[in-house]
C-alpha cells in the first residue's frame, strides 16, 4: 500500500497529466470546428472548449481537495 506523501503525488500528478490531455484536446478539437464551421472571423470553439475544460478541472480540483 502507498504511504500519503507518495498518494498525494500520484493524485496530483494524475491531475496534472488529465489537464494536459484535456487541453490538448479541447485545443485540438476546436481548431478543427472552427476550421469546419467558418462562420465567423474569429476563432469561437478555440476559445470556449478549453475554457470549460479548465472550469471542470478546477471544480474536480476544489472537490477533491476540501475536506469532508
């Protein structure tokens, strides 16, 4: 079994390496749509897909570290 400083790095770790692949992605995938669905000049999904990205992780981030 882990001893907590070595789960606590792991837990973050994993919460480093999730942001990472979810902002990639987001970015990614709203280059794509905004590639597809020119409607406008200004790149719109570029901009909102990672933004709600890094709202969700900062609500798991506040969830999983307050205390119950």
């Amino acid at each position: 079994m882990l001893n907590s400083p070595n789960k606590n790095f792991l837990q973050y770790a994993s919460l480093a390496s999730q942001l990472l692949v979810g902002l990639g992605l987001a970015t990614w995938l709203g280059k794509w749509l905004d590639k597809k669905r020119a409607i406008t000049a200004m790149p719109l999904w570029i901009w909102i897909l990672p933004m709600i990205i890094l709202l969700g992780m900062l609500i798991k981030l506040i969830k999983d570290t307050s205390k119950k």
